[in-house]
C-alpha cells in the first residue's frame, strides 16, 4: 500500500539559516511527487512535483526538493529560511494507477528571528 | 490561475443539522476531492470523483454523501452532523491523463464546528 512519512512533526530554525524536511514514501511503481504548503488558515500551495527526469527539482519560494529512489526519499530544501516560510509542509505521492494522493501527516516549522 | 472556492470560510452548526458544504472549480478538471484535515492526522480522504455524477468512496467516507451534478462543482454533504465532525474540510481538483494522479489545487478550506 502507498504511504507518506514525514519523520518531523515539528521544525524550529532561525531565519537565514538553511531548512531541510524529509519525507519517505512507500510505493511499488515510479511515484509522482509533491510538496504543499499551508500558511494557518488556508488551503494548500503546491511548491514543487516530481514526476520524471532529474531528479533535483524546483519549485516557487526557493525551495527545491530531490528525488532518491535508493531511499524511497523526497526532501524538501531551501538554503536560507525566511520569517514568512513558518506554515505547515506536507509532501504527498501521486498514484499512477488512480487519481488518488497519499499525503505525509504535515511538518510544522517555526522560524525565529 | 486555477481557482477553488468554497462557500463559507467558517461554518457553525448544531448536532443532527444537515449541512452543506460547497466547491467549485473554474479550471475544467475532471477531478475533484474533498478532504479532512485534523492536528495530528494530516489529510484524509472523504469521497473524491473523477466526472459528473460519478463518486468514489475515500478512506473515511462514513456519515458523508456527495453530490456532483456539474463538472465544476463538488459538494459534501452531512446527513446529520454529529461533533466528531468538528474539523478543517478541504476541497481540491485536478486534471487527468489516463490514470496519473497529477497536481491538486486546494481551496481556502471550510473550518466546520458541531456543537
């Protein structure tokens, strides 16, 4: 069965500093990847997806994220945090077999200044 | 822009009330879902439904019914809303091609309190 881990419930960096969130999936074919993001009280943003080709991928806001078939990982990365990137992550992997996502239960970052 | 709207930003209701909750998307996907968002559990999956009239159960699709009658709009609905329903909905679409699960877009979300 497909699955999402994020490993972090909870991330706290100073701004300027660099972020990384992780993110293993369990899935038996190529997956389809994606990071969202939600700032308090809203929907969704996609930031960025993976569904072929290299396998460092970019998105909106600075962030990039870098598929690893070897360890079933997709993390999320951004050099330097600003104030305004504390929200709540979730990565999420697409079904090529359906419509259906899979989402990861969501990191919480918190930026302090 | 793909754009998803829902009715209300903020819902209060009382238990055994009937209540609707609606989505509409202005991007002619085939696709729409409708989640469940709790601390702690991440989305989970009500009903989605892949073309006019058509719906599949998700993973919790108990005390919810769905209705699309239109492509572009997906509504949820709670026969008798019960305060374990307490809780952040979502809606999303998306296009399809064959069978790939391509991007969902989100709407703002429906913050629903039973009392």
């Amino acid at each position: 069965a497909q699955s999402v881990t994020q490993p972090d419930i909870h991330i706290t960096v100073s701004e300027g500093a660099s972020l990384e969130l992780r993110c293993n999936y369990s899935y038996g074919a190529t997956p389809y990847l994606f990071w969202y993001v939600q700032s308090p009280g809203q929907g969704l943003q996609l930031l960025l997806k993976y569904f072929s080709g290299d396998t460092l991928v970019q998105g909106i806001k600075g962030f990039e994220a870098e598929f690893k078939r070897s360890q079933s990982s997709f993390n999320l990365r951004k050099p330097s945090v600003h104030w305004s990137d504390a929200a709540e992550y979730f990565c999420a992997v697409g079904s090529n077999t359906g419509n259906q996502f899979y989402f990861g239960t969501g990191t919480s970052l918190t930026v302090i200044p | 822009d793909v754009k998803v709207t829902q009715s209300s930003r903020y819902l209060v209701k009382r238990t055994g009330e009937k209540v609707f909750l609606e989505c509409v998307q202005d991007m002619d996907h085939e696709n729409m879902f409708w989640y469940r968002q709790d601390p702690g559990l991440g989305l989970r999956l009500i009903y989605f439904s892949y073309d006019v009239k058509m719906k599949e159960k998700g993973d919790i699709p108990e005390g919810y019914s769905v209705s699309r009658e239109k492509k572009e709009r997906f509504s949820l609905i709670l026969e008798s809303a019960s305060t374990n329903q307490t809780s952040m909905y979502l809606c999303a679409s998306s296009q399809t091609l064959g069978q790939v699960a391509y991007e969902q877009y989100f709407g703002p979300g429906t913050r629903l309190t039973v009392t």
